[in-house]
C-alpha cells in the first residue's frame, strides 16, 4: 500500500507537553466546563489553593556551578514501598475526566515505578486500580458506621491493597466567589439534555467516551455495600455528612484494624495533630490542606512541614502534598523534611490532555525536574537533600500547634 504519511497534518499538535502548566492548558481547552470546574475545585476566596502553589514560589534554591555530581539518586521508599522517586499519587475522587479514570493513571504510575493512591468516592474500583498497580493505597474517609468501615476496608485488603489512607480534612465548606460546576446526580436522560451543549463545545472528549460506548456514570463503586448497588456521588456525600465525625480513638481503632500493614493520616497541618498521629500508631502523615478544598486560609502545606518534620520526623513517614507542579517543588519539599510529595491537579491535568500517556507524561516532567534541581544543587541523591538547599524568606514558616 501507498505511503500516505505525508497526507498527516503538518499542523497536528504533539500530544507531548512539557510543563503541567501546559497540561492544564490543555485539559481546559479538552473538558466540559463543568467536569474542569470539578477539577479546579478551591474553596470560599481560593486563598488556600491560591497559596499552595504560591509558597513554592517564594522558596529559592543556592546552586552551584562546578564540581557537579552526574548521580541523579531519587528512588525511596515510603509506605513499605520501594518507589522510583519520592512522588506518589495522591487520591482524588475522578468522575468523567477520562473513561479509563483511576485505572489509566494507576497503569501511569506503575509504568514509572510508583505508587497509586484511590480514593474511595473515585469511579473505578479497588479489584480494577490494584490490578493495574500492585503499590496501590486505599483511601478512606470517615464515613458510615465502625462495620461499614471495615467491610470497605477488607475489600480493599483483599482486592491487593497494600496501605490505607484515611483522610480527615474535611469541613463541608460549600461556595466559591467563582461558582461551583454543576454535577448531575446521575447521567440519565434529562442529564444529558442539559450537558450536551457543554459536551457538543468539547468534541474530543465526547468522542473518547463515544468510543467506550458508555457515559461518566457518576457513581462510587468502592462505596457498594454487599449484594447492594454503588450510591451515587451525592449518595455517598450525604451519607458522610450524616456521619458523627470520628475522635482520636476512632483513628487509633482504625489503625488498629488495618493490622501492622502501612497507614497514613492525610490532613495534618499541626504539629500537635502530627504527635497524636504519632500515638495513634500511623505509619505516615501527610501534611495536606486537601489541596485547597477544605478550610479556605488555611496556609500551604510547604509553610507547615518544616515545624512539623522536626518534631515527628524521627517517628514516622512524613510526606506533604499541595501545590506540587514541578520537580523542583518536589526536591523543595524533601529538602525542608518530607519523605515524598503526593500529587493531585497535575496528574489529573495530565489524564484529561492524554489518558494514561499524559500522567505518565507529568511523571516523566516532575522525575526530569528533580534531576535538574539535584545537578543544580550539587547532590547526588534526594536523601542528602538538607534545609540549607533551600532559601527560606524570613515569615515564610508557619507553625502550627507548637
Ligand atoms: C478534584 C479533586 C478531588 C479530590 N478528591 C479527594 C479524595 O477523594 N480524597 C482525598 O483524600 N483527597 C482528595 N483530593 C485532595 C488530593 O488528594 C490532594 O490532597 C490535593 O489534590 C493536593 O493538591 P494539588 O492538587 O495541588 O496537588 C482531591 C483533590 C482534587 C483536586
């Protein structure tokens, strides 16, 4: 047959990015408006998502500029995980952004040697995303009675989870100066009627999800309760604002169920939070804000960690997500005391430009940019990475619960 190459479009864009930055360009131009809103998130003024990314920006580097070293040493290991470099991904609950979801970005991860974090309101389940990524965590929120509790959390055991996440930062806080996306119930008909002019402005992810034959279905299916049927995103959020929140002990006891496997606390901004982790037997915290959903003023996880690596440090993982979009904002992180980074914005602006390629694309961004910062900096490994790496402007620190 005839070689029609040339036929190809000159013009065609690379599906390659090279920044998140460009990523998240490209996501907003591919999604319905709605779905990117979802993704935005932020909550009340945007402060706190505001200054997640701005903190890193504030921090400096001091390189050198001979004597370099040509080991570029990032592999670690965190959650009982050997991990190809200290970035995890951190679970966010994915509805529609791709139709192979959380499975396309655990393949990424374990294309790249790392870890995969699921949510448990995300839209694939636990028996799919373990599968695809044998470091998988399970992520839970305080939601349902002690007995539900453990049920999801034994599924999760045995469909190959290897560490759960339970994650307390949440407050319930609703509204943004900028107005939330509309999110159907479900995608039924009358759903449908209402989104297609959103979804007939973004051909190209109509088609991705035209091709699978289905449509986003909404719903939460690690939530299913036996012989029951998965609630629906709003279903499953309901439940969790009916839910008495749970107590120190309720940590302590959950920790306990989970048995010596690997068990992170996601959340803690304060030092005094970060000991009574400690004493409720987590293996790690990480110190997060949710990214800037929750409680809008709270600071940047950057300005928390180094208070909060000092004094736990010595005792458990510490890891720190929000506001990561380079690997320079990684290898700032480890120098001022954490383990790892999770990240949550980047890899999801990545599967919304180009599936599971375009996570494994931010990977491959943020492991070139970790290895620009360690050549940089003189060093040969994460692990000799110390506070004095890092320029930190006078006030920048802020810490809490001392
Ligand atoms: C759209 C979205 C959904 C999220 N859903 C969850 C979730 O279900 N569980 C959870 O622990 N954190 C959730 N998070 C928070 C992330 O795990 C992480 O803390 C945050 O995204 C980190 O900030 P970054 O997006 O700046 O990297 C979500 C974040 C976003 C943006």
């Amino acid at each position: 047959m005839a070689n029609l190459s040339w036929l190809k479009n000159p013009w065609a864009q690379s599906p390659w990015f090279e920044t998140v930055a460009v990523a998240q360009k490209r996501a907003k131009k591919k999604l319905p408006k709605s779905v990117y809103g979802a993704l935005v998130a932020g909550s009340e003024a945007g402060l706190t998502v505001d200054d997640n990314t701005t903190a890193f920006r504030q921090l400096g580097f001091a390189p050198h500029v001979a004597g370099l070293s040509d080991k570029r040493e990032m592999a670690t290991r965190v959650m009982g995980q050997d991990i190809s470099m200290p970035v995890l991904i951190s679970p966010t609950g994915v509805q529609a952004v791709h139709p192979d979801g959380e499975v396309a970005v655990a393949r990424a991860a374990a294309a790249r040697g790392t870890a995969m974090g699921l949510s448990s309101f995300a839209s694939k389940s636990i028996e799919e995303v373990a599968a695809a990524n044998d470091k998988t965590f399970f992520q839970m929120y305080w939601v349902g009675s002690r007995e539900t509790l453990v049920q999801r959390m034994e599924r999760a055991r045995a469909a190959g989870a290897k560490g759960l996440i339970m994650t307390l930062d949440w407050s319930f806080s609703n509204g943004r100066d900028w107005g939330s996306p509309a999110i159907p119930e479900k995608m039924d008909l009358s759903a449908m009627v209402k989104f297609a002019p959103e979804g007939i402005l973004r051909p190209k992810w109509l088609l991705e999800w035209a091709k699978t034959g289905n449509v986003p279905d909404l719903t939460t299916p690690n939530l299913t309760p036996p012989d029951g049927v998965a609630p629906t995103f709003f279903g499953a959020y309901g439940e969790w604002m009916s839910t008495p929140l749970p107590t120190w002990e309720d940590v302590a006891w959950l920790r306990e169920q989970w048995g010596d496997g690997p068990f992170m606390l996601k959340g803690v901004m304060r030092v005094d939070d970060a000991k009574r982790a400690v004493d409720a037997g987590v293996t790690a915290i990480s110190v997060s804000n949710h990214g800037g959903n929750n409680l809008d003023g709270t600071p940047a996880p950057i300005r928390a960690l180094p208070a909060i690596a000092e004094a736990v440090g010595g005792d458990i993982e510490v890891l720190l997500d929000g506001g990561i979009r380079r690997g320079s904002d990684v290898v700032k992180a480890v120098a001022l005391g954490a383990d790892a980074v999770m990240i949550g914005r980047a890899y999801l602006w990545g599967l919304a430009a180009n599936g599971q390629a375009g996570v494994e694309n931010v990977l491959d961004i943020l492991s070139g940019g970790i290895g620009s910062a360690l050549m940089g900096l003189g060093k040969n490994s994460i692990h000799e990475l110390t506070p004095d790496d890092v320029f930190v402007p006078d006030g920048f620190r802020r810490d809490l619960g001392i």
